[in-house]
C-alpha cells in the first residue's frame, strides 16, 4: 500500500466544502496502513484553499489545469487520474453530484470496483471494509472491496481531522484526453414549487398557526432553505381551507420521507404522524409540552411559535449564507 | 433513432426490509417486485425520443435470473418494442455487470442507451457511466432534461446549489433521473402486445469482480427524542444539534 | 336515545353502470371476460383455459396488483384447488400451514371457556393460507397458460345489447379531483366479449348493476357481514387455531373472532360482526382492538409487531339468499359476487373456486357448441352448481345464520337444533330483512378508545398498514346521501373501518382517499363505485 488519491472538487477556483471530510476518510483509512494521502485537484486557474489541505490531512496537494476544467469535465479527469492511478491503493471522492458522476467512470477506466454513497471505510486485510445504506437507508451492506476501489464517501459521514502534515504542492499533467461530454455551465435552478413527497425539507404547519395567513411564516423558512424546502400540512388545515391539498401529509397510506421535517403547529393526530415519520429528522415546534408529535420528534421546542420560526428563518438562512 | 434501456427488477420501495437467512441479501418471500421507479423515466424517455424522431426502435434489456423476463414485459406493455434477458445472476461488483452490459450494447449499435439514475436496491449509481465508459461513448448522469436534434443531445441535471447543463454528440448514455417526464402506465392493449413482442434471451455469465458483501443488517431503531428548549432562545442550540448531530444542514 | 334507519339515506348505484351505448372501435375483443382476480376468476380463467385452449381470455382486477384487495381469514378447505390442480400435492400449493389443532372458547370481557368444537366448524386437516399469496400463486399459473391478466384496471360500467352483456369499460386513471384530466390521464378501454364472468367478490358494484337490471332476486335479501383482520409478527408460533364467540360483541350483534397460525412467526387475527347489528354506535375496529387486550389474546400477540391490517365484508345470506338466476345473456356470476359463503363452517374459498371451475366448464360448452353465451346455454351453469357441494352444503346449514337475527342466545340454541336435524328444523325459511332495513339504536357516546400504539391502533394507523396505495387527488368514488344528518354521521363514523367517514359538528366529513374497499357502507349508507386502477390497499400477507 502505498498511498490513497482524494480527489477534491472546486467551482470557479473555488474548493468545495467537503474536502476536509472526504481528507479525514482517507487519512484515517492511510493510517491504518501506514500509507499517505495525495489530494488532487483539476482546475483551469488559481484555486483558493489549496493551503488548509495539508492540515486537513492531505501529505500532498496535486493540481491538474487545463483550460477545460473551468467547467466540470468528467473526460479530461478522468484521464488525468488514469495516468496517475498506478501509485495508489483507492480512489476516494465525495459523493455529491459530481462525485457520483465522476467516481464510476473512474473506476469502470481503471477497471476497478466502486462503492458509492459510503458512510464508512476502514482497511480490513488487505481489503477496503466499507458500509454503505442501501434499499432507501432501509438496511446497511458492509462490503469488502479488492484491487483499486474507487469509494464515493457520503457527505456528512465524517468529521474533519487536524493533521500537521506538509502538504506539498505538486503540479501533474494532464494528458490529451476526448472531451466527449461537455459542460456548458450551471444554470440557476428554477423556482418551482417542490411536492412534499419530493422536497428534501418540509415545514408543515398545522392547526397552532392559527389563520391561513401565517402559513407566509412557513414560506419563509422554506425559502431560507433554498430550492430544498417545501411547505406541507396537517389534514386539519387543509380541510379548513386554509392551503391547497397538494401540501397534505398523511392521510393514506403515503407517507414523505425528507432528510428534515418540521412540523410547526401540529399536534401529532396519528394520521400525521403516520405520514411523515419516515422522515429522517423531525423537528417539532409546539406550545404543549404533552402534544404527541414530540413523541416522534428527534428535537422538540416548545413555546410561541411566532418567536421561534421567525428566529428560525433568520438562523438557517445565516448557516445556508456561509 | 434506435434507443436501448437497461432495466433492473427491484423491490417494491415500501416493502418492508427483512434480512435473509444468509445475512448478505433481503429475505425475498413475500416481496413484490417492479420495475426500477427512475428506469421508467427512462424508458418514457425512450419512447418519447422514438416517437419524436418518427422512427425507429426501442430495445429493453435486463440482466438478472429469469423472474427478470416478467419486468421486461412490463417494459414491452408501456410500448417498448423488442426485449432482451441477459440470462444469468448479476455480480455483486457493478463493473462485472457493466461489462457484460456493454458487451452486449455494442452489437446493437444504439443511438443512445438510457439507464435509471440508480436502482432503488442496491443504490449502486454506477452501472451507466460504467458502460459509457467501456463503450467509449460521451454520458451523462442523472438527467432531468434531455433534448435530441441533429444528432446531439442537450442535457440538464440537478447539482448542489444549480442545475448542470452539457451536450455531447451521439451516440452517447444517458441515465435519468425524477423531474425527466412523467412515465406512462401499460395501457390494457400494451399488457395485450407485449405478450406477442420480441423476448431473446442470451445466456451469460457475470464474473466474480472485486466485492464481497459481507453483512447486511437494518439501521439502529430511531433515539427518543428530546426537547431542546423553550421558545427562541433554544433556537441555537437547535441549529447545532441539526448542523453537527444530525448533519441535515 | 334516537334511532337510526340507514336505508333512509341511502342513495342508489349510479344508472350508468350499465351502459346502452356502443363500445369504441378501438374496443379489444376477447372470448370471455372475467372481471376480478380473486380465487372464484382465476379458477374460472384457469379451468377455461383447460377445457378450450384456444378461447381469449382476459381477467381485470382493481388491484393494481394480484391479490393486493384480496382478504380472507382464511382456513381453506383444498377440495377444490386439488380438483383445479390434480396433478400437484397439497405441499405444492402456497398454504401456510396445516391445521391440526383448534380451540373454540367463549369470551367473557375477562375469562374465556374452551367450547366443544361445533361439527360445521372443525377444520381438521384444512390449511391456513394468505389468500392473498392463494391468489399470487394462481395468478402466476393463469399467466404461464396465457390467459392475459389486467391488474390496475378496474371494471366500470357493463356494455349491454338488448338483454345481453357484451362488454366492459373500465375506469379511467389520472383525473383530478374535479374530474378534469392530468398529465398522466389513461383513457378508459372497452373490451367485448362473449361471455363476462362477474367475479368482483363481496357486494360487487357490476354486479349489483346487472341483477337490478335484469330483475334478479333471491329468496331473502344478501345480507352481509364486515371482517377486520391484522396479520401479526409474534415472538412464538402459535399451537393451535382458535375461534371465539360472545365477548366484545354486543348480545344483538351476530358475529365471532378467530386467530390462526401462519408459520412460525406469524398469526392472523380478526373479528367479524354481522351487519344486522342494532347498536348505531359498534365499531368493529375498535371491538377487534379491545379484545386484542383480552387474556386468550395478548399473551399471543405481546413483543410482536403489526405487519399489516385490512377489512372486508363477507356475504353471509347463505342459501336463501342466492341470486334466483346465476346467469344470463353472456353473463355469468361466481364466488362472493354470487354468495358462495357457508356461515357456520366459516368457509367460502372452495366455493368459489368450485363455481368458478363449473361456470367455465358450461362457457366452454357454450361456446364449442352454439359459439355465443346465450342465457338457455349458460343456464347449464345454474344446474350444475344446484347438483354441486356448494348447494347441498349451503342447503344443509340454510337457517343457521338466519337464527342470529334476534340475537345470540336465541340463535345458539336454534342453530344446535338446525345442526342435529341437518337443516330439517324449523323447516321453513326464516326471513330476513336488508341489513340497511334494520335499525340502529344511537347510544350517548361510550368512553372513547384510547390506541396504546403497542398492541391497539387507530383507524388511521390501520388504514396505513394496508398499504392504501390511493392518490390523494382522485376524484371521490363514494356517493354519498344528502343532508345526513350528525348521529347518521356517528353511524358510519363508527361503522367504517378505515376511517373514510367523520362527524364534524353536525356535518359529516368524508376521506375517500382512505377506503380500503371493504364494500361495509355500501351495505349500509353511502355507497362505492370503481375508482382509478391500483387505488386502495395494497395486501400483501391477508
């Protein structure tokens, strides 16, 4: 074993975050192996944060530019981390968008195994042991990979590490590749109303908000989550007239499973509760402390909730700021 | 335009997860089984891209044991015209598969071959790129936009923060993603005709590859949960809690 | 204290359900049609297809997929899928488990006496079974035969010339809740046939349509009853098949629970209560999760978990309650469509497997012979279930039911006379009225039942594990009464399984999207018509 490659992404010269925890995964996987982890990053110019890298555990920082890089370019990337690959025990990206884009490709080029969405990688043998949620995040596989894995680390699974390492800077090359697929640009993302069934995050609201009116409360801290947030409802409301049906969250056997449920005003009729506690984190908000949504809720604040979604709103929009 | 889909059988996305006897795969009795959710966007998109270029084919393909030969019908019911059952057990390494794939791929010499974005069992998100990849074809992920004229084709997919936009010469993979077109139901005379269309079946073999799974076991039941505070004030220590424990920000 | 009379408000099947006009050019053709995929259609799509394999047969079915509506308890006596399939061994078949043991008990609210077991109600020998895995299974031989199999696509309206059935339509999909088509709108397909088979099972809207089209009554009305189910994953196996009489049930309501053994790890356990019941305020979901509390039951079910619930009425008029014609002009009616149900041995499946083999064989010589379901061919059909076990069987215990009507005391002693005379005593029918014909009394309203989430749930808990698979923006497929008022309200809110009705103030709130199918208020109050293919549950253990 020899050394692990993270490849780190960057948009318009700048590093995306997640490069101090996709570090972390491959420094702790090259300790175990007394191994050593080169970051490389493809850029067509200056990229800034190239410096942290060494402290986020990165013993070297290789920069690959070529003027096609100013947009994504799977082609060209690939190709740089093909003449490259033989130095290296794994192939480590994050597994966002791109990352997922990027990671087979890269593996089907070195004809080696990949392992996406990984929450865990550890060395085990002379194999790479990771564990990966499979069926929706309805069971975990654990599984041994042989060869030159390329492994997709799911955003979120680790924590940076502070290590004093050097970081040297090293330029390679890029060798002459096809640029088969070409990136034109990012657009930004229309501004359609997301189904409760499809947003990442629902805030519903319920009876506690009183008046239709204030369902704007709601909107507002969807909008401070970006084009990830939805607003949904209780049955009660709907009924009332007070949003359109489409908001509705559980009434049948359908159920929403977002990353992030908040659940303002409602009480928690089973109905409801029925309908969204597949939801990854429920978060509820609450004047009655005994109200049976907080049975369900991983966190819970219980007051006015005319103080605490305005403050809410305000926060999330300062964290989605940075 | 002659258009190949690949399609993976998978589990209902409500069944109820039960570990198998031998701890590496779901205990199947019981299960019901459909076609991958994002392998109909797919499949839509074939039909569509068929129709809009007022000729043409579209060929389903599938590798798995035979239980797979029913999806295919389903497939050939929505209107895809000619089915073929790679006839083997798939491996547990996505390349293996990929190759076998691919192979097979080549000789139909397609315009373009469409996947789901990924299959709702083994998440594996791989198979696509893989085959574009052995193939030597341009590909793009996860489309939720995608327009053909002149023999290329426009592309937009969802990345954090935008939507991606790309465009390559055909012939090239594309795998789909939710947001692409609504997926048409198998009309009764589809579910009729699909029992008259083409089925070829090849059999092959998948290699081993480089992955053994070794467990599969259910996530750990959900915590209690707890009140944070009372009114604005707990809000901060919300935020941390939903930033670093519970990473959803 | 008021007294409710449902049939008050009881609005009528929409006339459109049988249609004069022509089916579309488009129109597939098919020799015969059956409509519904339950044991008494697949049975008969089977058995056709073994006596002509060259007929076209196509079966329709709701569900969107097979055996997703389906439900029974079930025990299931094999003689007539071992006659369906001579050449398999009872271990081939897709049963559960044996039946060797059984309990019958009488239940107070706390204690329980073991009964001896009736002789109508011993199972010995019989199978427990999921008939929903029954019907996946007959659904897998139907397709490898070739007959073409229609799941998610509901039957709607009968095509009918002058007195025949010449048709189906079937309901169309992707309408929103005012009706106006979505993107994802599916038009309705007419098909044609020659013969259609009514195989829609309990209180079947076609069917239904077809008899007051066509004048056919029976000697009583069909009345029915409303089974509520759960299957249960359970720590141990259970030992033996339990039923029960008395306990929850009120002294004027006719019914039972039974609890049975699916493997090693699961158990089915329901309650079923006639709906001639005369207390406005009964409610079967609740009564079946009290008395999961009872100690005969708790100790079964404690540290297990529940996978999946379900309900559904069983059609339990008996003999004198059997269509006076099974058949008409291009139309034939099997299984619970037609009341193949004996009460006191709690056993319909083989009856309807056994109409549906003896209504294929007469199909099938109906059109070798003539080449057209006429009514004088398909008649052969009505004598051929007259000279079968489903008429003698259901002729011997005729009364047993009907004796309930006065309640249970009364019942038990005259049903013990019927059973030692085989029938002979009282001799004559006992008449009954429509379940709708009989009222109900209102109560001021009891203690409200509390789900411990554990071991009780709520109707909505409930409707959430079958799996109700409906789009929540269909248009609504029930037709409700005008202006009913709020203690009609409490009736179906208390009658309704799934939690589809609710009385608000002095207004009733309807839920369609939750209706499981279960056909109870189409009994008794607002009633169901077929609604977009793949809506309602989706059972997958029942």
């Amino acid at each position: 074993m020899t050394a692990i490659l993270a490849i780190l992404e960057q948009r318009n010269g700048s590093l995306r975050k997640g490069a101090a925890e996709l570090l972390a995964a491959a420094r702790q996987v090259a300790d175990q192996g007394g191994a050593t982890v080169d970051a490389l990053v493809c850029g067509h110019g200056p990229v800034t944060g190239l410096d942290g890298l060494g402290a986020a555990g990165a013993d070297r920082v290789l920069v690959a530019t070529h003027p096609d890089f100013a947009n994504y370019c799977p082609d060209g990337v690939v190709a740089t981390v093909a003449a490259i690959a033989a130095n290296y025990r794994a192939v480590f990206v994050a597994a966002t968008s791109t990352g997922k884009d990027l990671a087979p490709r890269v593996a089907a080029h070195l004809g080696a195994t990949c392992a996406m969405d990984v929450t865990s990688v550890v060395m085990a043998g002379a194999m790479l042991r990771v564990v990966r949620p499979v069926y929706a995040g309805r069971a975990l596989q654990t599984v041994d990979l042989a060869g030159t894995p390329v492994v997709a680390v799911r955003p979120g699974s680790y924590a940076g590490v502070a290590a004093a390492k050097a970081g040297a800077m090293d330029h390679v090359t890029v060798p002459a590749f096809t640029r088969r697929l070409e990136v034109t640009g990012i657009r930004a993302p229309e501004k359609a109303a997301l189904d409760v069934t499809e947003a990442r995050v629902v805030i519903s609201g319920g009876r506690g908000l009183g008046d239709a009116k204030n369902f704007a409360l709601l909107e507002e801290l969807a909008a401070a989550f970006g084009g990830e947030a939805t607003v949904g409802a209780s049955r009660a409301v709907v009924d009332a007239g007070w949003i359109e049906h489409g908001a509705q969250v559980g009434q049948t056997g359908k159920t929403v499973a977002p990353d992030l449920y908040v659940a303002v005003g409602i009480s928690g009729a089973v109905q409801h509760l029925a309908g969204m506690r597949t939801a990854k984190v429920i978060v509820a908000i609450n004047r009655d402390k005994d109200a049976p949504i907080f049975k369900v809720a991983d966190f819970g604040i219980v007051g006015d909730l005319f103080e605490i979604v305005p403050a809410l709103t305000a926060a999330i929009a300062k964290v989605k700021a940075n | 335009m002659k258009i190949a889909v690949c399609l993976r059988r998978v589990p209902d996305t409500t069944t109820k997860i039960v570990i198998g006897a031998d701890g590496v795969s779901i205990n199947e009795a019981g299960v019901k089984f459909v076609p991958n959710p994002y392998d109909e966007y797919a499949l839509e998109a074939a039909i569509a891209l068929k129709d809009a270029a007022g000729s043409g084919e579209t060929i389903v393909v599938a590798l798995g044991e035979d239980a797979v030969q029913e999806t295919l019908r389903t497939a050939l019911a929505m209107g895809i015209d000619r089915a073929i059952h790679l006839q083997g057990k798939p491996s547990a390494d996505g390349l293996e598969n990929a190759r076998l794939l691919a192979a097979h791929l080549a000789s139909l010499n397609c315009d373009a071959v469409l996947f789901g974005k990924l299959a709702v069992d083994d998440y594996g998100q791989q198979t696509g790129a893989m085959v574009a990849e052995l193939m030597g074809l341009p590909c793009a992920t996860a489309v939720a936009k995608l327009e053909v004229s002149g023999g290329r084709a426009t592309t937009e997919r969802e990345v954090e923060g935008g939507v991606e936009q790309a465009g390559c010469a055909l012939p090239a993979v594309f795998t789909c993603d939710k947001g692409l077109n609504n997926p048409r139901l198998p009309s009764l005379k589809g579910i009729m005709a699909a029992k008259k269309k083409p089925l070829d079946i090849v059999p092959v073999s998948a290699g081993s590859g480089q992955v053994a799974i070794v467990s599969l076991a259910l996530p750990a039941e959900r915590a209690a949960g707890r009140i944070v505070g009372e009114g604005a004030a707990a809000v901060p220590a919300l935020l941390q809690l939903l930033t670093s424990e519970a990473k959803v920000l | 204290m008021s007294v409710v009379l449902p049939v008050q408000y009881q609005p009528p099947l929409p006339a459109s359900m049988i249609r004069r006009d022509q089916p579309g050019a488009e129109a597939i053709e098919l020799d015969v049609l059956v409509v519904g995929a339950g044991p008494a259609g697949l049975a008969c799509a089977i058995e056709l297809h073994r006596q002509s394999p060259d007929l076209t047969i196509g079966v329709l079915e709701k569900a969107g997929a097979l055996g997703e509506h389906t439900l029974s308890g079930a025990v299931i006596n094999p003689v007539a899928i071992r006659a369906l399939f001579p050449d398999l061994k009872d271990e081939d078949f897709p049963f559960r488990q044996r039946v060797d043991h059984e309990g019958v008990y009488y239940l107070t609210k706390d204690g329980s006496t073991k009964v001896p077991t009736p002789p109508t109600m011993q199972n010995r020998g019989y199978y427990a079974a999921s008939l929903c895995e029954v019907v996946r299974w007959l659904g897998e031989q139907a397709e490898t035969m070739g007959i073409n199999l229609f799941p998610g696509f509901p039957a709607e309206s009968l095509f009918v010339d002058g007195e025949r059935v010449i048709g189906v339509r079937t309901v169309p999909s992707g309408l929103d809740r005012a009706g106006e088509p979505t993107d994802v709108f599916q038009e309705p397909t007419d098909l044609v046939a020659k013969v259609v088979v009514l195989a829609e099972g309990s209180r079947g809207a076609l069917g239904q349509a077809w008899r007051s089209w066509r004048g056919v009554g029976s000697a009583n009305p069909q009345i029915f009853a409303l089974g509520v189910k759960e299957v249960w994953q359970v720590t141990q196996p259970l030992d033996r098949i339990i039923h029960t009489l008395g306990w929850p049930l009120p002294a004027g309501a006719f019914g039972g629970s039974w609890c049975y053994p699916m493997g090693p790890d699961q158990v089915s356990i329901g309650l079923v209560v006639g709906l001639d019941y005369h207390d406005a305020t009964l409610d079967v979901h609740e009564s079946l999760q009290r008395m999961k509390l009872h100690p005969l039951f708790r100790p079964i079910l404690e540290g297990g978990q529940l996978l999946e619930w379900g309900a559904k009425t069983i059609p339990e008029g008996g003999f004198y309650s059997l269509p006076d014609r099974l058949s008409g002009d291009g139309l034939v009616m099997v299984g619970d469509t037609a009341g193949f149900v004996d009460v006191p041995s709690l056993k319909g499946v083989h009856y309807a497997m056994e109409s549906g083999m003896l209504a294929a064989k007469a199909i099938a010589s109906a059109l070798a012979n003539a080449g057209t379901g006429d009514a004088a061919a398909l008649s052969a059909y009505d004598q051929a279930v007259q000279a079968s076990r489903i008429t003698s069987d259901l002729r011997r215990t005729r009364n047993i039911r009907l004796a309930f009507k006065d309640g249970f005391a009364v019942g038990a002693i005259k049903a013990g006379l019927m059973t030692l005379t085989g029938g002979a005593f009282p001799g004559d029918r006992i008449a009954m009225p429509r379940d709708a014909d009989v009222p109900r009394a209102s109560q001021p309203p009891a203690e409200p039942f509390v789900p411990d989430n554990v071991l009780t749930f709520s109707k909505v808990d409930a409707v959430f594990k079958s799996g109700n698979a409906t789009r929540d923006s269909i248009p609504s497929h029930l037709i409700v009464g005008e202006q009913v008022p709020g203690d009609v309200a409490d009736f179906y809110a208390h009658l309704c399984p799934a939690g589809v009705y609710e009385r608000q103030g002095d207004h009733l709130v309807v839920n369609a999207p939750n209706c499981i199918d279960c056909k109870a208020t189409d009994v008794l109050g607002p009633r169901w018509t077929p609604r977009e293919g793949g809506s309602g549950p989706t059972y997958r253990l029942m």
